[in-house]
C-alpha cells in the first residue's frame, strides 16, 4: 500500500468531457488520459468533440504542414 495516495480533486467550476464515459463532469473525476478539458462553462465542455474534430480540419488543411521539403518539390505519391 502506498504511503501517499494521489488523489485528483477539481476546482468548483472546472469542467472536463470525459472520454471513456462520453460525459461532462464537473472537477475532473477520470484520470487525464481519459478527458479533455479544463473548460471554463459546462457548455464549452459539451462541445468538446465538436470543438477537437473544428480544431483537426484546421490543422490538416494547414499549409504549413504541407510545405514541399527543403531544396525540392514535394513528393507525389
């Protein structure tokens, strides 16, 4: 048994969306592999799926990580 046990405790008005659980909670409840978040309201939580899938098009459709490789064009595949 170990002498200090690390428990995670959320601050009132910290909310998360919990990824196994597919849920909102207030204070993160699941360990932080499992959950997105700190968000400032519930319904930004809500969103936090909507917001990670807006957030993913901008990244792949971001010209800088697509640029052609140093000194050449870019491969074709």
């Amino acid at each position: 048994m170990p002498l200090f046990k690390r428990r995670v405790t959320g601050k009132p008005g910290e909310w998360y969306y919990c990824l196994e659980h597919k849920k909102v909670e207030e204070g993160p409840d699941c360990p932080g592999k499992d959950r997105f978040g700190p968000y400032a309201s519930r319904q930004e939580a809500e969103h936090a799926m909507e917001s990670a899938r807006e957030r993913n098009l901008q990244w792949e459709n971001d010209p800088k990580w697509h640029d052609a490789p140093a000194g050449g064009t870019p491969d074709e595949d």
